[in-house]
C-alpha cells in the first residue's frame, strides 16, 4: 500500500480490496471512537490496543512508513532519470490495475440497475479527474491539513489515487517527494492530522455503505478503477502550463505540468519491455488474488 500511494494514479485502496485486507482495514480505522477515547483517557492502555485492533495497524502502516520513504526516494530517482524510466513505471503500475479491475469487478455479488449507473458514474468521475488541471503548490498549513483529509480520503477508496488527487491539488511533489523522505517533520504534521480526520470520518462512510448497499459501492469502485487506467496510461506527454503569452510557467526552477496527452506506442524495443512489465504487475496481482482466495478455503476448512 506504501508504494502504491507513491505512484500517481495508483490506489493503496485497490491493493488493501484485492489482497483482502479491505474490511480489516476499515473496521479497524473506524473503531477510533468514542469508545477508543474513553479507555485511552483512562489509562486503559491493553483494553483500547484491542479495541482498536493495534496489532494488525501497527503491522500496516509500519510497512506503509518504510515504503512511503524507501520507494518515494526510488521513484524521484528514477522519474528524473527520463521519459523513458517513466514509461516503464507506468507500464507496470497499469498491469497491476488493469488485473483490479477484474478481481474487484468480480466481487460484485448483485448487477442492477442501480449497481450498474454507479458503476458508470464512478467511471465517468475518474475520466473527469483524469482532464482536471492541477492548482498550483501551496505551503499553507491549513491547506497541508485539507491535502491530508483529501489524501487519506482518496487513500480508502480503491480506484482513487490519494497521490493524484495531491497532484491536482498541487502539493504531491512538497508531499510525496520532498517532505516525507527528508523528513519535513512540519508538512508531515499537517498532512498527519489531515490524513486522521479523513479517516476518522470517511471509514464510518465507507463500513455504512457496504454494509447497506455492498454491489453498489463494489461496483462504483470498480468503475473508479477502469476510469483510474486513463490516467496511468504508459505513453503520454506532459503538458506544462503557460501564462497568456504561451510562455511556460517554473515553479521553484521546474516547470508546472498541468495535464498530459496521450497517444499510442511505436513497436519498438521498449515498448516491448512496457508491455512486459505491464504482463508482470498483471501476473502479481493474479497470483496475489489466487493465494488470497486458497487461504480463504483453508479458513472454510
């Protein structure tokens, strides 16, 4: 999940869907409750570990933490080495969600009128994210807080990347690349906070709705991530912003990509290597999904 909240366009949430840890996960973030406050202000420290299933988060995000900062690392390195590398990321990345789509898809227990217009929806509000113009980077801690809400927000809901949407709120380079390797203890905070008040609020959102409307939601996340594939198609350009005299904009001596355009490959060398490496993301996934679903029988037995 730490890698993939790296990469844009890339959903810690679909991971958590289809390695089948989804549901511990949101029960676990949602039983930070009244509950949970009550025991820890009563010094009750083994009894709110257990309410808040601290074994299992603490396994979570401590592998989350290391990726975050070993893998952001890795892939600034990489990114800045060329278009080429860039590709070769997003070929991979797009072999693993292209295979969500599929597995999630087929959780889906119920197709209806109603599962199937949301399942179009939340295609249709991932194309439209996909066509948004980022905003420019703001530093302000209010904001570093809303990025965080947002960021988590999007970090729950599989197909949602929560790096795109810092993407087009302007701040995943501050984020994602700058702040948490190095260790910016303050931007940190802030998108800490944040990131708590999203899922404080959005895990209760996401248990309620699949509890009462499971194929539903199922599929409208689906949707989410086939719309999702759009946006970490490998061949693209990026498109930088310019001012109204078609002069292009730097931001801290970089320019500002606002959008890309996408087109299809030559037959070539590497893009046979793309296309390998978009078969290799797929296989993982198939073979993650297959473990996931013997251990599943083993359970039954």
């Amino acid at each position: 999940m730490g890698a993939a909240n790296v990469i844009p366009g890339v959903s810690g949430g679909t991971i958590a869907f289809i390695t089948g840890i989804y549901d511990d996960l949101i029960n676990s973030l949602k039983s930070f409750d009244v509950t949970a406050i009550k025991l820890l202000t009563k010094f009750k420290i083994k009894e709110f570990l257990n309410h808040i299933n601290f074994p299992f988060l603490a396994v979570l995000m401590g592998g989350v933490g290391v990726s975050l900062i070993t893998i952001g690392k890795g892939l600034k390195y990489l990114f800045e080495q060329g278009p080429a590398y860039e590709i070769q990321i997003w070929a991979f990345f797009f072999g693993l969600i292209l295979a969500s789509v599929i597995f999630v898809g087929r959780t889906i227990k119920e197709w209806n009128t109603k599962t199937i217009i949301v399942t179009v929806l939340g295609v249709a509000i991932a194309i439209a994210l996909a066509f948004m113009k980022p905003a420019s980077q703001n530093e302000s801690f209010a904001y570093i807080i809303l990025c965080g809400v947002v960021a988590m927000s999007s970090m729950l809901l599989p197909g949602l990347s929560g790096s795109f949407v810092l993407i087009l709120m302007g701040n995943y380079q501050l984020i994602m690349l700058e702040a948490i390797p190095e260790g910016n203890l303050k931007i940190i905070a802030g998108v800490g906070i944040g990131a708590v008040l999203g899922f404080v609020i959005l895990a209760r959102v996401i248990s309620y709705l699949l509890k009462n409307h499971e194929s539903a939601t199922i599929g409208g996340l689906t949707g989410f991530i086939f719309g999702s594939l759009l946006i970490i198609w490998p061949w693209k350009t990026k498109v930088f912003l310019t001012d109204d005299a078609g002069v292009e904009i730097f931001k801290k001596g970089e320019k500002v990509v606002q959008g890309y355009e996408w087109y299809l490959p030559s037959m070539e060398p590497s893009t046979f290597l793309a296309i390998g490496l978009a078969i290799t993301g797929f296989a993982m996934v198939y073979i993650v999904e297959k473990l996931g679903a013997g251990k599943d029988i083993d359970e039954q037995a």
